[in-house]
C-alpha cells in the first residue's frame, strides 16, 4: 500500500476520540522497506491526532521487551 493512501485514508477519519496522555507504539517488519514506510506514515498520522507514538522494527532477533513499549 502506498504510504501516501495510508495517511489519506486516516486524514478523513471525521470522528476523533479525545483522551489525554495517548500513546502508540507502531511495531512493522519489513524486509524491502515498504512496510517500514507504511508504519512511519501510520506513526504520523497519529502524532497529527494528538497520539505520543514510537516505531518499532521487528527482526527474528529484535523483538522488543514489554518495558520498551
């Protein structure tokens, strides 16, 4: 998928729900690197939406703990 259509897409969202200290972390394997740009395009569009996010690549030997998250 087109990062591009990613951010699109999430941009139309008409309804926002609003809550405090909101937080993602967006978690992508990727091996030609496309996914990796739809994961930082979805980490974008959250920040618009107010959302302290993280990118997290996942590898075989990479799997972060759950005090990272």
């Amino acid at each position: 998928m087109n990062p591009a259509a990613v951010i699109y897409a999430a941009r139309e969202m008409k309804e926002v729900i609003p809550m405090k200290n909101r937080k993602a972390v967006v978690l992508y394997g990727s091996l030609t690197g496309n996914t990796e740009m739809v994961g930082k395009a979805m980490a974008e569009v959250l920040e618009e939406y107010g959302f302290e996010t993280r990118c997290e690549k996942i590898t075989p030997g990479n799997y972060p703990s759950s005090n990272r998250l």
